[in-house]
C-alpha cells in the first residue's frame, strides 16, 4: 500500500500556491484588501444597515479573485474538460481543499460564501446529468460564465432536515394558452438569492407527505411576479446571504421542470457525497492550521520566564487534536479515493456512511481546535485580531448545514446495523 500522494498531485499543489502568490495574495494586499481578512473582516464584508447583506466591493473582490483564477485555467479544475476543466477527482478535490484551509484566511479560499480559487461547481453535473439538452445549453455556459447564478429553495421554515414533508405546492395551471404551473409556499435559507438570476424551487407536485416521489424543482426566475424577500437571517458569521423568500401564486411554464416531473431530489442528492468529502477536508486543513498556529504560539510565549510550550495543560489537548487529524487525514483520503474508483450510484450504496462519518468528524473536529486555539492564545485569542474565532463561527454552520451531524450519525447507523446500504437486511 503506498500512502505518498502522487506526484503529480504534489506539483499541483506547488503551482496553486505559485498562483496565490503571484496573483491572488497581491490582490489582497492593495487598496487595503486585508480589511476584509484582519479583525476589520467582520465589518468590512457586512453592510449591517442594508439587512446584513455582504458590501457590494466584498463580493466585486471575490469575482475579481476568481477571474484570475479562470484564466490561469484553475477555477473549473473540478469540472469535466468538456466545460473547460482537469476532471479533477475526488481525491485530488480533497486534498486541494485540506491545503487551501490549512493556509489560513485569505482571498484564495473563503469557505464563509463557498468561494476558492479551485470552485466547486455542484450544479453543473447535475444539470448535465439529469436535465434536458435545452437546459443543460442555458444554464451550463450561463453557470460558468457567471451570467446565470443558481440559488437553492429546498429547506423551510418547518421543514429542514426532511424535505419530504415540504409544504410548498405545484399545481397544473394554464395561463394565456400556455401550459405550466402555479407554485405557492415558503423557502428558507435561498443562499445567494440577493443576487441570483434563478431559484432552483423545489415543490410537491404529486405523492403524499414523507414521500421522496411526487417532487419536483422548477427553474423559478429570482424576479418573477409573486416571488418576494422576506427578511436576511442574521446568522453567527456574518455577512448574510441567507434569506427567506416567499412565492404566491408564482406561475412557471412547463418547460421550467429540472429534470423529470416527480423526480426532483434526485438534483438535490446528486451532489451530496462530493460536497461532503471536500466541506470535510476543508474542515480538517483549518483544524490542522489551528493546532500549528497555537503550537507555533506556544513556543514563543514565556509567562513566568518559560516557554508556554512546557506545561502539559498547554501540550496534551494539542496532542489530541493532532492525533485525531492524522486519523482523519487518513479516512477522508481513503474515501475520496475510493469514491474514484466506482460509479457515483455505487457510491451511495458502499461508501455514503464513510463519507459522513468524514464530515461530522471534520467539523466537530475544526470547533475543537478553533476552540482550543482560542485557549492557547488566551485574551489575544479571543480577539478579531487572531482568526480563529472567525475559523470557530464559520465551520460551526458545518455542523448544521451539509446535512446536521445527528442526520450524518443517523446514516452511520443505518449502514452499520443493516437498515440501508450494500448490507441492508
């Protein structure tokens, strides 16, 4: 067996950070940048009178930052050649997003909105996948282009963890001789949807409560007549993207189905084991930079005419952390690896347990270290000057929102004793 990365993935490595340097880290050192990264960061991106919102000159940095990072050919590297990407694999996905988090904060990867240099991308295969060739040609170009921006309309204000039970409905509707549908219900946290050209609305459109058949998602222009904002959920991190949006009487033609009519989910799950894997990697490499940082701090401090680093209060905890890293460095690259080697059916049957015991563990464990950290370095930990309260905020949604831990334990379990999975009885 042989656990060295290839080689190839290291050179890789070595030319991503020869880009941050070069462009990405210049970038965010003019016109004063680090205001958005130092203990200004919080302020800086939120424009607190405008409902909390990120300031316009935020979000005008982030899209400059992945401009660069397109041309340099490194934005879509995730992404099929067909699109323009390096068919970047699991493994290789991992490992990349493991060694952005573990440089600490910067413009290169800022988990906070989903933003890095080497994107994610979740939507495209999906639509290529399982829409129509009349989507797959609007949205794909539309997507990379950033011309078409996707938001997300699955969870609701009663409903989070199951969508099965959603409430929001989709009825046949014909309107000027036109077939399609009248939608009506309520959608929380529609990430994005102040600037999104599209909502991907998910609605009942047949089937009773508690079944996965009978929903459907429409492609809901963000604009439309009944779609309104009704408040930005102020969250632990801010800026906030994160609304809850309502739509009455919104009516969509038929062509507006993603996908099969009754068979929506199957959009919503498409993606669900690689945005595991890569959240869990990104939470092991800012784990990984907290436990170096207060080491690094440790020695350097001297209370009381010593090193801070020679009391076993200070050494064991990091001992801990560091430990359960390299185990977990181990798992997630095991996974990911495996993940490679079947098609992605498969991967739900054979490996969906491993990858969420990846990802709770890798944001459990990132809170602990933040947390840690925060110990190591005492009152200067605890202040915006430092990131790791910034670190602690952020990947504590993790343990909510790429599916809540007890929902991941909760799947562990069903692979464990028999209830689903290649095993079940």
């Amino acid at each position: 067996m042989d656990f060295d990365l290839p080689p190839d993935l290291v050179a890789y490595l070595a030319e991503l950070d020869d880009f941050i340097d070069r462009e990405i880290a210049p970038l965010q050192a003019q016109d004063d940048n680090e205001r958005f990264f130092d203990h200004r960061r919080e302020w800086a991106r939120t424009d607190f009178d405008n409902g909390g919102l990120p300031r316009p000159e935020w979000e005008a940095l982030l899209a400059e930052a992945r401009r660069r990072a397109d041309r340099a050919g490194h934005l879509r590297f995730g992404l099929p050649a067909e699109f323009g990407g390096r068919n970047g694999s699991n493994l290789w996905m991992a490992v990349i997003r493991e060694h952005f988090a573990a440089r600490g904060l910067g413009l290169h990867n800022d988990l906070q909105n989903e933003h890095s240099i080497v994107a994610n991308n979740p939507f495209v295969l999906a639509i290529r996948d399982l829409c129509s060739p009349a989507h797959r040609d609007e949205l794909i170009p539309g997507m990379l282009e950033e011309r078409v921006r996707l938001t997300f309309g699955l969870t609701e204000p009663q409903h989070g963890s199951d969508a099965t039970h959603m409430e929001t409905r989709a009825v046949p509707e014909v309107r000027n001789g036109q077939p399609g549908f009248r939608i009506d219900g309520e959608k929380m946290w529609t990430t994005g949807m102040h600037t999104a050209t599209h909502c991907v609305l998910f609605a009942r459109t047949s089937g009773r409560d508690g079944e996965a058949r009978g929903i459907s998602a429409f492609l809901v222009p963000a604009h439309a007549e009944g779609v309104k904002i009704e408040e930005y959920l102020w969250t632990f991190n801010m800026p906030t993207d994160h609304p809850r949006v309502s739509f009455t009487k919104v009516w969509v033609p038929d062509s507006a189905v993603l996908g099969k009519l009754d068979g929506g989910l199957a959009l919503a799950q498409h993606f669900v084991h690689e945005n595991r894997i890569r959240q869990a990697a990104s939470s092991l490499g800012a784990a990984d930079y907290c436990v170096r940082e207060s080491v690094k701090y440790a020695r350097e401090r001297k209370p009381f005419g010593e090193q801070l680093a020679r009391n076993q209060g200070i050494q064991f905890p990091l001992v801990e952390l560091a430990t359960q890293i390299e185990m977990l460095r181990l798992l997630i690259r095991k996974t990911a690896w495996q993940m490679d080697q079947m098609p992605k059916p498969e991967v739900e049957k054979r490996l969906s347990d491993k990858v969420s015991m990846c990802n709770y563990q890798a944001n459990r464990l990132c809170c602990e270290a933040a947390d840690r950290a925060m110990q190591v370095h005492g009152g200067l930990g605890y202040s915006r000057h430092k990131p790791f309260e910034h670190i602690y905020r952020h990947h504590r949604r993790y343990r909510i929102t790429e599916g809540s831990e007890e929902i991941q334990m909760r799947k562990v379990a069903g692979h464990l004793f028999g209830y689903m999975g290649a095993g079940k009885h």
